[in-house]
C-alpha cells in the first residue's frame, strides 16, 4: 500500500510519477523501496488517468441507504418498528473492479 499512497501523494502535488520520485517519497517515510515493485507500479499507472479512477472509485464506495421516515407524533403508544435497510451485497469480482481501475 505505501508504493500506491507514494504514487497518490506525487499526484496530489502536481508531480510526475516516476521510478526516482516514488523512490525518493518512500525512502522519506523510512520505507525500503523494493525496485520491482516500484517499476510495476509506474508501468501499471501509465497512461491511467488518475483523477477518473478516484472519482468513480468514490462513486462505488458512496453508501446507498434508504433514509427513514420519523414516526407521527400523534400517535401514542404505537410499537416502532425498526427497519433495516436491505444492503445490495457485491461479489468479489465487482468489488475488485473499482480497485482493478487504479492500475489500467
């Protein structure tokens, strides 16, 4: 995770993402870059548009609840009922897909 918050941070500030930056971010937080994995991750986030895939990552993530209607104040002694909202459950498939995005 830290190579990916390494790329996000040189995004963030305007900076080219490339294997001497990712490095440079990474050995600052007192990380050991692992040079493989750095240049798989520069080649997977070329020619991704980063700016996309956040904004439809956070469209998938944003929770989806019904809200509730408050009960009428007329009426007392009345049972509440609670009512749980019906959650849509997603496979791991679909799951991985907005994070699949991130790395073209």
């Amino acid at each position: 995770m830290e190579y990916i918050y390494a790329a996000m941070l040189l995004h963030k500030a305007g900076q080219k993402i490339d294997e001497d930056s990712v490095k440079k971010v990474l050995e600052a937080a007192n990380v050991k870059p692992d040079t493989g994995r750095i240049k798989a991750l520069v080649a997977a986030l070329d020619g991704v548009d980063i700016d996309k895939a956040i904004s439809e990552a956070t469209v998938a993530a944003a929770p989806t609840a019904a809200p509730t209607a408050a009960p009428e104040s007329g009426e007392k002694g009345a049972e509440k009922k609670e009512e749980k909202p019906k959650e849509e459950k997603k496979s791991a498939d679909e799951a991985a897909a907005g994070l699949g995005a991130l790395f073209g």
